[in-house]
C-alpha cells in the first residue's frame, strides 16, 4: 500500500474523530438536571378511595416537578376490579376486593398508582345517629374561604374538613336544592311549584326506619307548604315541594319553624336527620357573609358544643351554588364538614357535587338505597376516620 493512501486514510480518520469531538461540544447533556418545569413524578389523586360496588370516583393525574410544583402531564389510565375512562372516571365493579387504578405519563416514563377498597354496604350500619344539614346562598368559594367576613366558618373549616374542589349543580338556586333532596335538578325555575313523586331523601329515611325535620326560619307555621312569605323562601325548603311530605297529613308536621330546633335540642328531640333553612338575610342570599357568619356562630356553634352531636353528630355546612361561576354546572363553592369523627383539619382536593352529600347524608344513617345521581356518586368516607 502506499505511503500516499495511507495518509489519506490517516487523514480521513482523523476528521471524523475531530466531527464527532465537535459534535459533543454542542449536544445537550441528557444526563444532567431534569428541567424544572418537566414532571420527575406522577401523582393520582385521591390516593385512595373506599367505594360501594357500582359507585364512581373521579381520578386525576398531575406531574411532580422537582422543586416540587404541580405541572400539566398526558396520561393513560388502566384499572382492575372496574372499569375507566380516558378522563379518570372510575367505575366500581360488583366484587368486593382491593383493586388498584394506574395513571401512566405518554411515553411510559412515570407512573402512579391509587389504591381501592370496593366493599358491599352493611345494611342498617350507621357511621352516626344525627345528621345535620345548613345550606348557603349564592357564594363564590374564593369569596368564603380565607375571607375575614366569615370567621366562624373559616375556623370550623381548619378545625374539621374542607372540600376545596367542590362544585353546584347548576343555576339558580332551586335545581341544587332538589339535587341535595332527590339526586335530581328537576328544574331550574325558582317559581316552580308543582309537587314531585320520585324518589327522595324522605323516602328512604322513612323506609330505614329514620325521623326527619326541616327547620325553615320564618315558616309561617307547622306544616305550610305554600309560596314565599317575607324571608322565607320555599325554593330553598324544597321538602314542602316533595310528595312524601305534601300528600302524608303526618310527615308534612316535620316542615316546622326553625324557632323549634333550639327547642328539640335542648329536649333531646333532634331527628336522625335534620334540615336546616336560614332565611334570606341570614343565609347570605340578601344581607352580608358577616351576617350569615354570626348567625352561624349563634345557631349552630350550641349544636356543635351539645353532649348529642358530640356523640354521634354529622353537620354539613355547604352553598347551594356560585355567584358569578358555572364550572361544573354551577361554579365552585364552600363545603365544610363537622363531626367528632372528622379527620382534624382535613382538606380534599376530590371533585364533589350535591349528589354526593345527598350519598353523604343517607349512608353515613346506614340508607343504603340512594335516589338518583347519588347512586353512583363519589363517596365521602376520606373525611373521616374508620
């Protein structure tokens, strides 16, 4: 060979080592940190669920940065033990067991797993023995949480649970009252006035073998099932628009006054279930979130304090919808949970709407037949300890 084309080859080599070297120089390195705003985890949320069988859980995914900020991330989910959509909506099978749902990052590069519990409901088995229900009127969630208009709740939120992803049914107010009563909306007419047959909370509280009460402020008298009068409004009493009550000559007693439950309280004659209607200044619907918060404070807060509730008590403190947001129907709003069974200072980022309180309300007094959307709505159970 000669000396010529040896050096060619030499020569050849030599540029392609000094390309490569070149090349190097300028390539990222893809071993170094990842970027901050690129996931380094996937979380699922919630982490875990106790589901009835055919009951539903919404999941969701996020990435996990390394400085530990929440960014958006495509995921693929799979499940066992049910059925899941592509958005996370988890489905529970009819066997009882622990099954997982598993989020997975596009690419197959991250994962997370939940953890679920489907168990067959316990017939008869009650979490508590009095259930109480206070509903609010026409309040951002941003405009409650944190405001120093509304101390009294904002404390009972720290104290207790907080729902922060919790969302009305619609608009206006009437709809959400029948969601919370029927697991239905029925209508969005406020002047509706015609009494429903379908199934409702009364219904199956009288099928278990439970009492009842709405406690409305201003009702004119025991019993009224008619329109509006001064402060009260019935399209926020929506049992005197049910036919469980409206059609029994003994269950439409149970539409009373709320001057009687302060009476029933300190009688030791609360129902298994109680209703509780402020009126128009006090429910924030007409006057301040301050008025509404001292009423709280002067109404309830003697509840809350009595040796009944401490024994077994369950007070929901919920808006019945938004001010000025239709997210979900209609807009993010205040939940807050009460109970000497509450997990302390709980806070849930778990999608809720009124059908699950209704689910709430009727299993947490061991109901285990639900009327409507609360048949297959997601439970509550993380708010509380076992």
């Amino acid at each position: 060979m000669s000396f010529t084309f040896k050096l060619a080859q030499r020569l050849a080599r030599l540029m392609v080592l000094g390309v490569a070297l070149l090349v190097a120089c300028h390539l990222p390195d893809r071993t170094g940190p990842t970027p901050p705003d690129q996931p380094v985890r996937i979380v699922v949320s919630p982490a875990s669920a106790a589901l009835d069988p055919y009951q539903t859980q919404q999941f969701r995914a996020y990435g996990r940065s390394a400085a530990g900020d929440s960014v958006p991330v495509s995921v693929s989910y799979t499940a066992t033990g049910g059925a899941i959509t592509v958005s996370g909506l988890y489905t529970a099978g009819l066997v009882p067991g622990n099954w997982r749902v598993i989020a997975i990052q596009s690419g197959g590069l991250l994962a997370d797993t939940a953890a679920i519990t489907v168990t067959a409901p316990a017939p008869g088995a009650s979490q508590f023995g009095h259930v109480f229900i206070v509903t609010e009127e026409n309040t951002n969630y941003a405009s409650v949480i944190g405001s120093s208009s509304m101390p009294y709740l904002n404390g009972l939120a720290l104290q207790y649970g907080l729902a922060t992803q919790y969302y009305a049914n619609t608009h206006p107010s009437i709809g959400n009252y029948f969601m919370l009563a029927t697991g239905q909306i029925i209508t969005n007419n406020d002047s509706y006035s015609t009494v429903v047959t379908m199934d409702n909370v009364v219904r199956e509280l009288r099928a278990a073998g439970k009492t009842w009460k709405s406690y409305a402020e201003d009702l004119p008298s025991v019993g009224y099932t008619g329109p509006d009068v001064g402060n009260y409004a019935r399209k926020h009493n929506v049992f005197a628009l049910l036919s469980d009550v409206v059609n029994d000559a003994t269950q439409v007693t149970n539409l009373v006054p709320f001057t009687q439950f302060a009476t029933d309280l300190a009688n030791g004659t609360l129902p298994t279930f109680s209703n509780i209607v402020p009126n128009l200044c006090n429910d924030a619907h007409d006057c301040s979130l301050s008025t509404a918060d001292t009423w709280l404070q002067n109404h309830i807060d003697p509840l809350i304090k009595s040796a009944t509730f401490q024994q077994d008590g369950l007070l929901i403190i919920v808006f019945d919808e938004s001010g000025s947001d239709n997210t979900n129907g209609g807009g993010r709003i205040v939940w807050v949970v009460v109970s000497p069974k509450s997990k302390p200072g709980y806070v849930s980022t778990t999608l809720y709407q009124h059908q699950s309180t209704l689910r709430l309300i009727l299993k947490g007094l061991g109901v285990t037949v639900f009327p409507g959307a609360a048949a297959m709505a997601p439970g509550m159970d993380e708010f509380f300890t076992p």
